[in-house]
C-alpha cells in the first residue's frame, strides 16, 4: 500500500548536552542491533564512555513496557493504545538514561527512537506522522537525536533474516509483508525530508563496511575530547 508522507515541518534541534546522541532505525531484521553495537565497540576501544541502550527499553519501566506492547498474549492493543505506550517507555528512557549521560559526555547509542514511532503508528498504523510526533516530542521534552543511521533492507529479506533462526517473530515483527513494506518506505520519506540528520545505508551489504560507513560519519558529528567521553 502507498504511505501518507511523513509530517514535512523543520527538523527537530538535535542534542545540544556535551555528548553526542545517535539512534539506529529501520525495519525489523535490518541489522541495528549489530551495528549499534559495532559502533559501541569502536567508540569504547578510543577510550570514549558509551551508552549503548535500546527502545523500547532501557528502564526498568520501559522493559516491561517493552513486553507488554510487543509480546503476543497481551490481547488486542489498537493503535493509539500502542503510541501511547512507547511514548511512555520513551519518556522513561530519556529523562533516567539518556539525558544524565548526555550531561556527562557519554555518546548515547539508542536501537529505535522517535523516528520508529513516526514511522509504526504515524504512518503504518495511520495515526498522522505529525500527531505521533508531537506526543514524542512532548514525551522526550524536545530531545532529538543529532544523528539518526537508516539501515534499508527489502521486507522480504527482513522477513527471511528474522526466521532464520528458532526465535518467534514479535507482534510487529509478524505484521504482514505490505505493512513493513510501508514501514521502509517511510523510514525512507523521513530521511528524504531531513536529509542532514540521516544517514541512509544498504543494510543487504557486508555488515563491516556497513560499520565502517556509520563510524566514518559519527567521527565528524564527535565532540572534542574535552566535552566528550574520555580524553
């Protein structure tokens, strides 16, 4: 199915802490986790302090939030239910973990963020990008990411990675093929419509020179030692 586009207004104000924040979006299978944690890596092997988390997660809250939205057994949860809860869990997230480490100089390293909402309930689930946002961005009180990673990947290929292995799909995840169909394609609008905050990668390819592209664009988005992690 085609996809309403994604709310078109300014771009959010990225962090303005002494860290630096970057978040990993993308459809379900596209690799984020094992990027995330590759750019965690390389970033700790510089002597930088890292916060490498997820969404939505993170809290103690926000974990069992985390099960209740995305197990199956919960009985049915509509849409707006849906948003409602990972804009809890997010504003957990945010005001007990990432803003402190942001404060401290951490690089905060998040799999999903706003963008997924937006995407998920805003546009795939029909609620309006431009509502989502906005409970996100009162949520979060203003806190964008100053660098969000789009990893693309074909649905189908998502779908193929995701039952590879003996784990289940999660309700999102076992949402059919059109719907995550339209889920790339907004990631995609997203991006297109703010181009200097995204960077945009061929997840299908080798998940090394994947992580050597990501590292390559979050050396110029670093802070100096002196407001960063470690010297």
């Amino acid at each position: 199915m085609t996809s309403p586009a994604p709310d078109s207004s300014p771009s959010p104000a990225a962090s303005t802490a002494p860290g630096l924040f970057v978040a990993f979006e993308g459809g379900d299978g596209a690799g984020k986790s094992t990027q995330a944690r590759l750019l965690a890596d390389s970033l700790r092997a510089e002597g930088r302090e890292v916060l490498l988390t997820r969404e939505p997660g993170g809290t103690e809250i926000g974990e069992k939030l985390r099960a209740l939205v995305l197990e199956h057994g919960h009985g049915e949860i509509d849409p707006r239910t849906e948003a409602l809860i990972f804009a809890a869990a997010r504003a957990a997230h945010v005001i007990q973990v990432i803003r402190p480490a942001l404060a401290r100089g951490a690089v905060v390293i998040t799999d999903r963020y706003i963008g997924s909402s937006i995407v998920y309930q805003g546009i795939a689930r029909g609620l309006g990008a431009g509502q989502v946002r906005g409970l996100n961005d009162w949520a979060t009180e203003g806190l964008w990411p100053d660098l969000t990673v789009v990893l693309d990947l074909d649905a189908g290929q998502g779908r193929a990675r995701r039952t590879a292995g003996d784990a289940a799909e999660d309700r999102l995840e076992s949402e059919p093929d059109a719907f995550h169909r339209s889920v790339r394609q907004a990631f995609l609008d997203l991006a297109g419509s703010h181009p200097a905050a995204y960077l945009v990668l061929d997840a299908a390819r080798d998940p090394g020179s994947l992580a050597a592209d990501v590292r390559a664009r979050v050396a110029a988005e670093l802070p100096a030692p002196s407001r960063g992690g470690a010297a």
